[in-house]
C-alpha cells in the first residue's frame, strides 16, 4: 500500500509504503484529550515505509509519566499527525484522519481502554474491546 497524508494547513506531509499491522481504537484520556473527546482512531505501521515529505513536524513528549509516548504535531495549525512508542522505534502510530484518502483504513481491529471510554465513544459491533493496553 502507498499512502499520503499531511497536515489541516498542508505545511507537514508524509508518505507511507507497506502494510498496517494494526487498526486500533484507543479511548485512554490522554488520546481523549488530544482528539478533543473521541478518542484515536490510529494504525500501527512500520517506522522504516513512514517519512515525512514536506515540512517537520514539532514532538511533545510529556515528562510527568514514566514511560510517555511522544506525540508529532503541525506546529502551524495544531494537527496530530503520529506518535511514537518509546523503546519502540520500529513503528509509528499514524493517526487515520490524517490520510489523504481515510477510506485506506477501513475498520479498528481493536479497542483499547474500553474501560476509559466515555458515553459519547462507542466501540464497534464484533471488535475485540480491552478493558486497557492488551498485554
């Protein structure tokens, strides 16, 4: 698969090439937080098919927790475009609202934080749900 994506502004762009290991929901707070309410909707893909291809993103990585992931963003207009696992670098979390075509996505295979979810989150019919983080 060859994907692109960016940016709301257009000044942060990516390709990817190869194949999604993984479609995930996560309703944790801090992807709450992040999306503003809903949540992540994200695909685990493997770090060497992912570069970005127009401008670089700005990172954040929060230092109150004791193994935090590190969030890319546009720093023009704020949008979430990856994160990162730390210990981690073999994958990328590309965020799905961020392809130029989302349809590539197609359904989550997963849930996590299930638990986390608020009234307003729904977890899809028939997609494993985890109460958090699968081990």
């Amino acid at each position: 698969m060859e994907v692109d994506g960016g940016c709301y502004c257009g000044a942060v762009r990516y390709h990817f090439s190869g194949e999604f290991r993984r479609k995930m929901l996560c309703f944790c707070r801090e992807c709450q937080v992040v999306s503003g309410g809903g949540g992540t909707v994200a695909a685990v893909a493997p770090a060497a098919g992912f570069h970005y291809t127009t401008g670089e993103p700005g990172s954040y990585t929060r230092s109150d927790l004791a193994n935090p992931v590190t969030r890319e963003f546009c720093t023009n207009c704020g949008t979430h475009l990856t994160t990162r696992v730390p210990g981690n670098a073999k994958i990328v979390i590309i965020k799905a609202g961020t392809l130029d075509d989302p349809s590539v996505y197609g359904q989550a295979d997963m849930v996590y934080f299930a638990s986390e979810k608020q009234a307003y989150n729904t977890c899809p019919e028939g997609v494993t749900a985890f109460e958090k983080f699968p081990t």
